[in-house]
C-alpha cells in the first residue's frame, strides 16, 4: 500500500488524525510542510507520515505541549529508540493495514 504521495483524508484515516489538526500542527511545525498539488491540495510523504506519528506520540500519548514538542524534536529529531516503542514505519504500516481491513469489513 505504500505511495509516493498521500492526500490529506488519506493522512488522516492512516494516522487517525483529524484534518483539522494536521493543518493546524502544520503552522506550528516547520518540519511538517506538505506540498501542494496544482489543485492546492496537500500531498503527504512517507516522512511526513512517520513525523505526524511521532508527534501524536508526543502531544496526544504522552501529553506534551506543541512548545514541548517542538523543542523535543529540535533536540531529536530522529525517533526515539526505546526497547519498548515500535518505530514509526511499522506503526504506519499496522495503521494501513487497519484501515484496509476495515474497509473490507463495511464490504463484507
């Protein structure tokens, strides 16, 4: 299932993030700035993806401020490697697979 490009709603379903937020982290991020198409419609990468996931990590799970944040990915900008935490590509990657099996769930 793996893109060059993904849209906004795509991003959303994926990381379970709502459109909104993603905008909004957008202004307060500069580490997150997604192309626009010709349209003027977002275009995500895979790197985008793992960003957005760590930072859910950070302000939603583990309850960081976006100043908090910030300053976390300024001093790491890599992933942390703890034993226990499952690294962003693979979370994505459960997360795709989540959303295809719900969807062929509806299907069903």
């Amino acid at each position: 299932m793996k893109k060059l490009y993904y849209s906004i709603g795509e991003v959303s379903e994926i990381t379970d993030i709502e459109p909104h937020v993603l905008r909004y982290w957008e202004t307060i991020f500069d580490e997150l700035s997604p192309r626009k198409n010709r349209a003027g419609n977002r275009t995500y990468k895979e790197q985008d993806i793992t960003l957005i996931l760590q930072l859910k990590e950070l302000i939603q799970k583990k309850k960081y401020s976006t100043a908090g944040a910030k300053k976390v990915l300024n001093e790491n900008p890599a992933p942390s490697s703890n034993d226990k935490e499952i690294p962003a590509d693979v979370k994505r990657d459960l997360q795709e697979i989540r959303m295809f099996l719900n969807k062929l769930s509806k299907t069903l």
